[in-house]
C-alpha cells in the first residue's frame, strides 16, 4: 500500500487479502482515485490520494500484521525506508529490537532506593522525554527541501529533496518543552539535541528565523541553554544571527516574524493589550503580560550566549531588555498584570481569573506573575520586603482555587498549578529568601501525591505535552533542576532516590547521593567539597563529580 497522508507518505504491506476499501470524506472530482491491486506472494497494495481509508480484510486464521514506513519526502522514499528498515523482518524481531533500545535509552539513568511505585513512575516519566521530536529525514539522508522534514511548496507536486548530511528533526514543541524535557535531551541525548538545533538552523535558514512553536520566543533559551552545557556541533554564529532576527524583527502580527507584536515591545518596553470589556477566558488578544515576561527571558538568553561570543554591545543591550518584566508589574496588586498602550492598567482586575490568551497565556495573574527566572532577586526587590514576597508566595499556594473549569489547568495547590507549564519554576521561590526547607516541603507533596494519582494510580497532574510535565517530575526526583533553563546550572533539592547514577553524553557518569532519610538539606557536597549556594553547575555535572545531599 503506498500513499499519502496529511503532510506524510507511507508505504505499506499487509499479509491478509484486503476484501474492500472505502473513502470517506473524499472529493469524487479529485485526481488520483485509489485503486488497489495484488501485490507479491497475495500482498495487497494501494496506490493514491487516501483521506479516511476503511479497510475490510478477508477471512484469515493468522494475526492481521502490517507494516508501515513513512517519509515526508516522497512514495519512494517511503518504499526506500521500508526496504532499509523493516521489510525482512518478522514482528518479533522489530519487537525485540526496539525493546532493546528502549532498555539501552532508560539505563541511561540509574536509580537506587524508593518505592515500586517511584521507580515506575520515573522511568515511565523518563521514556516519555525520548519519544519526540520526531526524525523527519529518510534513511538515505534525504529531506523535504524546507528543513525540518517541512515542504516548501503546497501542493501535490512531487518535492524536490536533497541531502544534508545528518539526521533531521521537526521542530519542539519548544514553549512546552524548553523548561524540563529539551535539558533532559542535553545531559542524556547531546547528539539529538545537536541535529535538533541543526535542523532549526536549516529552517531558519529559508525562513529568516527560528522556529518559535506555540508561544513566547524560546528557540533563544534553547539554544544558548544548550550551547553552555557543552552542545555545540552546529554554526553557532548561523544560530546567533537567527536569535537576533527573532529577537529584534519589529513585527506586529507576526506575520512577518516570529514574535507578535514585537514592534511594540520594541517601543514601549512590554507588549500592550487590548481593552475589552467583559473578557472571558477564551477572548483572544496579545497575552501582553505573558509575552512580555516571555519577551525578557529570551532577550536575556540572547544575552548569555552574545557573552559567550564577545559580542559586549549585543549583550548589554539585551541584558537591558531582560528587565522588561518590570514593565508589567503592578507594585499595587503585587501581580504582572496585563497594560494598555497608554500606559494604564487593564481595569477591571481578578488575579484569579484565568485566561487562554488575554493578559496572560493559560494562567491567570498568580500562575504566570513569577517568572523571572533570570532576575528573581530583582523581582524580589519590586515588593516591600522580602517578607511581603514570602507572604505573596504563601498566598500563591494557599489561596482557593475558584473552580474554574478550563481544560488547560488543572491539579492545584491553592492557585498553583501543577498541570500546565506557566508555573513550573513557582515552588522553587523561596530558596531566594533563604525559605529552602518552605521549597522543599511543596516539591515533596508534589512529587508524592500529583503524580501516580487515581484509582489505578497513573495518572498525572495534567498535560504532558510532549514530555514536559514527565521531565519535570524526572529532574526534581533526581534532585537537580533547571531554574533558567538558559543557565549552566542546576537548584538542588531532596531527590527521592538513595542514589542516581547519569550516563551523560560524554561517556561520563555523574552520581547523585542522598544521604540520611531526612525531609531537607542540611549541606551538599560536590566532589567532596562543600557547595556554595543551592545551585550545582554544568561544568561539575560534565567532570562526573559526585552530588552528594546530606539531610536532615
């Protein structure tokens, strides 16, 4: 069988006699009708345009199998990967195959102690960090001329293809996934991320920009995150340049650039909303509060990797521009709140109702109001005190969720919540008023009770969205996580693990220990030298040096 689907081809071959086939949903006036015909040794195969293909199969005594390659590039590349990868063998044999990587991938990581349950929900957690993005690219090396696996031209004209030289992958899902699943493929996967970056780059490169999925402008935090943690087989100044044309192309719709309503923020320092009376939460407007917060952190990723490569100026001026979030801060409510063009507050204000795309983007003011991983201090310094800042915290976990239905959110403590990525640095706030022991008892109920939930005990807190929720409850049962992914370093909590033990992409193995059975740290180690402040860097992770937390 050999055909077309959406933006894939396939070829196919089936080992029962196909009795019919019905389309639905088809365009009768369409070009290529399917037809079917007998292939080698009683195969069946069809050739066409398929939409919504109803297959009925002869009466058979053997277990219905089929076989399935894909391409994004041609039919024939389709049948070229099919020949390559699986036609001469059995399901047992890919069965068997495939169960050996997946084993070879997930020992990747080792852990030591913990419950049963622990241990399936991790490595169930981990395997999710693995399965996308996808390869695009044939096994002869070939790809749809666009970069990334994307055709350039519409149409069911033939593409044209070419070959580049590695493996390629669409696009992350990079909103969702730049917190938590993309730095898992850092330490674990360098080699993926590698080809991932380089296939942003050849997109970038026929477009003029990096890929910015979803929402937010975070190709530039992946990247520079990735480049400092020691990936860096690509042209970074080629990923440089498309940094800064994302960054600095004044779109206002974008259109014509990869952030909306830049022009905007260029000018006035955030992205304005629009005033509309009686907003719901499925109005859809700028999500300036959001975007500018958003805008910042990118401009700051920027700037780290324009460090790197000693452009001064560059990094000055976005190191500016990453104190954007302080544009949106309404010292009044103690929340980002959403501004309007001239200057004034979007009035009337409930911090806890959430919106899909209006002021903030899938949060409400308490869930997206503390992102400013790159200036939490700063943001500390905007209340009163670093007390009124704790008492804010403390609220943000306590106070009632309204009970607002919306498919996005969901699994809160108090108005944090667990289920949706705008809040997924939150329970880490208090390690900046020296509070860690606050932090830690928040992770603990988090990791304990808001995953492996429901009566069969799987179920998580809300979406994963391609690995994100998954990789964030790996990173803290591990004990290290990301607080600014577009940083070399890690915060340090209590892992639920005795011990764990990474294989990194270097070939070395970095051991993570807890020591005593304790609910919080009492000092950490690393290389047997007392660590300085919570954060664990990359440099130490890549020597191998053993974490060890002592508890208490």
């Amino acid at each position: 069988m050999v055909g077309k689907q959406g933006g894939l081809y396939f070829y196919a071959v089936i080992n029962h006699k196909i009795k019919s086939i019905d389309i639905n949903n088809r365009n009768p006036n369409q070009p290529g009708v399917p037809r079917s015909g007998q292939g080698a040794g009683g195969q069946r195969k069809i050739t066409g345009n398929i939409d919504v293909p109803v297959i009925s199969f002869e009466p058979s005594d053997k277990p219905l199998e089929i076989k399935i390659a894909l391409s994004r590039v041609s039919a024939e590349g389709a049948k070229r990967n099919y020949d390559t990868e699986i036609a001469n063998k059995t399901f047992d044999q890919v069965y068997k195959e495939a169960d050996a990587i997946w084993e070879k991938t997930l020992n990747k990581v080792k852990v030591t102690g913990g419950t049963d349950k622990q241990k399936t929900m991790f490595y169930s957690c981990l395997y999710r960090q693995f399965c996308v993005p996808s390869v695009t690219s044939d096994a002869d090396g070939k790809i749809a001329l666009g970069g990334g696996g994307r055709r350039q031209n519409a149409g069911d004209a033939a593409p044209r293809d070419t070959v580049v030289g590695f493996e390629t992958y669409a696009s992350p899902a990079i909103w969702d996934v730049f917190r938590t699943q993309l730095v898992v493929m850092d330490l674990l996967q360098p080699d993926v991320s590698n080809n991932i970056i380089k296939s942003m780059i050849l997109s970038g490169e026929r477009s003029g920009f990096l890929p910015t999925s979803f929402h937010g402008d975070f190709a530039s935090s992946y990247i520079a995150g990735a480049y400092a943690r020691g990936v860096r087989d690509y042209d970074v100044q080629k990923a440089y340049r498309l940094m800064l044309n994302n960054a600095n192309t004044a779109t206002s719709d974008g259109i014509r650039g990869p952030r909306p309503h830049n022009a905007q923020y260029l000018k006035l320092g955030y992205v304005p909303e629009v005033n509309i009376p009686n907003a719901t939460t499925e109005t859809v407007s700028t999500a300036g509060a959001t975007k500018t917060l958003e805008f910042a952190y990118s401009d700051y990723s920027v700037a780290k990797l324009a460090k790197v490569l000693g452009d001064n100026q560059t990094f000055n001026t976005m190191m500016k521009r990453s104190q954007n979030y302080k544009q949106v801060f309404d010292a009044k409510t103690g929340f980002m709140r959403g501004r309007l063009a001239d200057g004034s507050w979007v009035t009337p204000f409930n911090p806890s109702y959430p919106y899909y795309e209006y002021m903030y983007r899938e949060a409400n003011a308490w869930q997206a109001s503390f992102f400013v991983p790159q200036d939490t201090k700063g943001l500390i310094a905007l209340y009163k005190s670093p007390k009124a800042f704790e008492l804010k915290v403390d609220s943000l976990f306590s106070e009632k969720w309204g009970g607002y239905a919306k498919d996005n959110l969901s699994v809160f403590m108090g108005q944090f919540c667990m289920g949706n990525q705008p809040g997924f640095t939150s329970p880490y706030l208090y390690y900046f008023i020296n509070k860690p022991e606050k932090s830690q008892a928040i992770l603990t109920k988090l990791l304990s009770d808001y995953f492996g939930m429901g009566p069969e005990g799987l179920a998580l807190a809300g979406m994963d969205d391609y690995g994100s929720l998954t990789g964030w409850y790996v990173l803290n049962a591990m004990g290290i996580y990301p607080y600014s992914p577009a940083d070399p370093e890690y915060i340090v909590s209590v892992p639920i693990f005795d011990k764990v033990e990474m294989q990194l992409g270097n070939g070395k193995t970095f051991t993570i220990n807890k020591k005593g059975s304790g609910k919080n740290i009492s000092k950490i180690n690393i290389g047997g030298q007392p660590l300085k402040g919570w954060f664990v860097n990359q440099d130490d992770i890549s020597k191998g040096k053993a974490l060890d937390i002592y508890t208490k």
